[in-house]
C-alpha cells in the first residue's frame, strides 16, 4: 500500500487511517524511524512487558534463565 501525504511546516505528518488500522496504530503508541539505505521506514515499537510479565506468570523453570532468555531478546529487537 503507498499513499502520498503531505509534510507540515514543523515537520509533522499524519499517518493514514488505512496504514493506522491495518497495523493497529492508536494515539500514545510509539513508533520508531528508521533510515534505510535512502528509503525511510516507520516501525511500531512493540511493548514488550505485557508478553514478558505473561512469561514470568506461567514460568515452570527458574526466574534467571528466563530472565537472561527475556533480556537477550529485547536486546536483540531494540538493533
């Protein structure tokens, strides 16, 4: 999907309806910029807490392996 939309004087643009639905974007998200190679691309942050707190409940091994599993993964999407 491409859609043209328009920068404001302060830098600022919206993003579409379409793009913001399709990829379950609301107002307080955080989204992160990224230049690539020229081309730059718009990312969802992703909050990873809900997913590791839900780990944490349900863990059946010991806390410091999943510990060191959960920060080695964060780790590696915040590259």
């Amino acid at each position: 999907m491409s859609l043209v939309r328009k920068i404001g004087e302060r830098g600022q643009v919206t993003i579409p309806k379409d793009i913001r639905e399709a990829e379950n974007l609301e107002g307080g998200d955080e989204v992160e910029f990224k230049n690539d190679n020229g081309k730059i691309r718009i990312e969802k942050k992703e909050d990873l807490e809900p997913r590791l707190r839900e780990g944490y409940k349900s863990m059946n091994s010991d806390i410091s392996e999943e510990m060191l599993n959960a920060s080695k993964e964060a780790r590696e999407r915040i590259k």
